[in-house]
C-alpha cells in the first residue's frame, strides 16, 4: 500500500479504538502528562543555562501564569492537558483524527462550561491555522503516527511564531514495545500482531532508531534538545525520547 493508504489505516484504527471507550468517559489520560506541566511552566525561566535558570527569585508568583497566546495540542486524545495549558493564560485548540475523541472532549468541555477550548477534527498532513499562528505546539504520544513526519514538522515551523516552543515525544530504543514492531520501509514500522495492546495490532508508525535521529527530524529550528524519560513502573518498560526547541 502507499503511504496515504496506510495513513488512512492509522486514522480509521483511532477512530475504532477510541468508539469503544466506555460511554461517558473522555479517551486518555485523567491528569496531565508530567513533562508537559514542567515544560509549561518552565517558559517562565530561562531554562537553557544553569547559571540563569534561577533568576526568577522574589517573582516566583507573579509569572507563573501570565502566558499569552495561542497553544495547539496534536493528537489530545482528552482534555487534560488542553485545560492545564489554558490554566496558565493560553488560548488552547486541539487536533485530533478521531471524530469520536473530538464530540466527546466537546462533551467534556459542555460538562464542565469550559466554552474557550476549540476541538476540530483533523487530516493530516496540512494544519488549518494560518502562519506564525502559535506560541506553543505540544504532542505527546502522538507525532509518530503521522507516517509523512517530515510534511507534518514543516506545517508545524509554518504555524508557530518566532521564539515560540515545541515539545513532542517518541517511543526510545529501549521501550518495550520495540520488540512489537514490524518494518514495512526504511522510515515505516507497524505495531505486529501479537502487540501487548491488542488494540495497537495493525497500526502503522514511524520509529527513529536514535536520540540523533530524532533531533534531524527538528533541524529547522534551534535550541534542540531530545531528553530521555523512563520507568519500570508498569508491566511494560517505559522509555520515551521527548524533543523540545524554539523556532
């Protein structure tokens, strides 16, 4: 099959898997995810050199929340993170291939009158936001699944204004789901059959091999850094690559 056909493939087994979510819940996580909550609020530092990471001594309070902006999230799944990141002064959106994760994130926001969230479904590659649009590009769990990454990360420098950050992860070389991967190409992988998650099997990705890999996929902008997070917590090793930088 050529790449949009397994694009297609991709997209339709989200839409099947978040359809049998129990009714009444939004698909994902509850809380937000840890590295984004330190990369967020980290923007109110200069967070690149030790000796001025400090800085913000006696003004701890008055910036902690005094984000502006536009904050896009890529692959939401729920509303966890959009509503921390809207906490701290954002005006936040989402994209997700999902129609079911978007009418029940919508749901979401009904439930709990958040009226300034806007949730739309998305095709990838082209964003549907004009140029220089964002201060903050987030996805977390997400960005691999988009089979032209390279198309997808150029939309991604084309909406984000100058100076604005980003931050993404990916599965790492040592994750457990590595040995639950099958190649289909040079840069294409698919989740095999006999995935732990029987509700991956079949869906197609992109797996970079390196840290160094991942930082070229990001070589447009500056102040790249690909760190690593990991945990023996959960059945399944969990190591992830998270890449961040400004444009």
């Amino acid at each position: 099959m050529k790449t949009d056909q397994l694009q297609m493939v991709t997209n339709r087994a989200w839409e099947d898997i978040y359809s049998q979510y129990e009714p009444g819940v939004s698909p994902g996580i509850e809380y937000p995810t840890d590295t984004l909550v330190k990369h967020v609020s980290n923007l109110r530092k200069n967070d690149s050199e030790m000796s001025t990471y400090f800085d913000d001594q006696g003004r701890e309070l008055s910036i902690k929340g005094n984000y502006t902006g536009n904050a896009l999230e890529f692959g939401f799944g729920s509303i966890a993170n959009l509503k921390m990141v809207r906490e701290k002064g954002f005006v936040c959106y989402g994209l997700e291939v999902s129609d079911e994760t978007v009418v029940r994130g919508r749901e979401a926001l009904v439930k709990e009158n958040i009226s300034d969230i806007e949730l739309q479904i998305w095709e990838p590659y082209k964003i549907p936001f004009a140029d220089q649009y964002f201060r903050l590009v987030y996805g977390l769990g997400c960005i691999y699944y988009n089979l032209e990454l390279e198309k997808v990360i150029a939309e991604i420098h084309r909406v984000m204004k100058t100076d604005a950050t980003f931050l993404f992860s990916f599965f790492s070389d040592k994750h457990g789901y590595k040995e639950k991967t099958d190649r289909v190409s040079d840069l294409i992988y698919r989740w095999s059959d006999d995935h732990f998650n029987p509700r991956l099997r079949g869906i197609y990705l992109r797996f970079p091999q390196s840290k160094l890999e991942v930082a070229n996929l990001f070589d447009a902008f500056r102040e790249v850094n690909v760190f690593t997070w990991e945990t023996d917590q959960l059945p399944c090793f969990q190591s992830f690559w998270f890449v961040r930088g400004k444009k």
